[in-house]
C-alpha cells in the first residue's frame, strides 16, 4: 500500500490501467504504450523507443514477469 510510485506512466498518470513491462523495465499502461508504440511507429516506420529512456522496445510483458530487485 505505501507504493504508490512503484508504477508512474509519464505518458497518462491517470487511471492506470494494465501494467505492461519493457525490456529495459519501465512500467507503463498497456494502453498508453500502444498509443506510444503507434505515433512512434507511424513516424519512425521500425523504430519503437521506450517514452522514458528512449532505448529501443523490442519486448513487452506484463509486470510480475520479472521480480522487482530495487523494492
Ligand atoms: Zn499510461
Ligand atoms: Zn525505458
């Protein structure tokens, strides 16, 4: 209960919805990130980058995939 900063969208901090992880472990919601990964892909064809640290996204899971080491 006293993690309420464990998972911050920049994209939309609003209702949270589906956790999803990247493969250089941000959190962001699932449907913030498919928004994300759709303007990025429209303007850069095959490059999808990470919203928060720009590191190219090649795999999404949903959080709990892996285990939080910094909590
Ligand atoms: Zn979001
Ligand atoms: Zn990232």
């Amino acid at each position: 209960m006293a993690n309420k900063e464990d998972i911050n969208c920049p994209i939309y901090r609003n209702g949270f919805m589906v956790p999803v992880l990247t493969n250089c472990h941000h959190r962001f919601c699932g449907k913030c990130i498919l928004v994300w990964l759709t303007q990025t892909n429209i303007a850069e064809a095959s490059s999808l980058t990470c919203p928060n640290c720009r590191a190219s996204v090649t795999h999404l899971g949903p959080v709990g995939d892996v285990v939080g080491e910094n909590s």
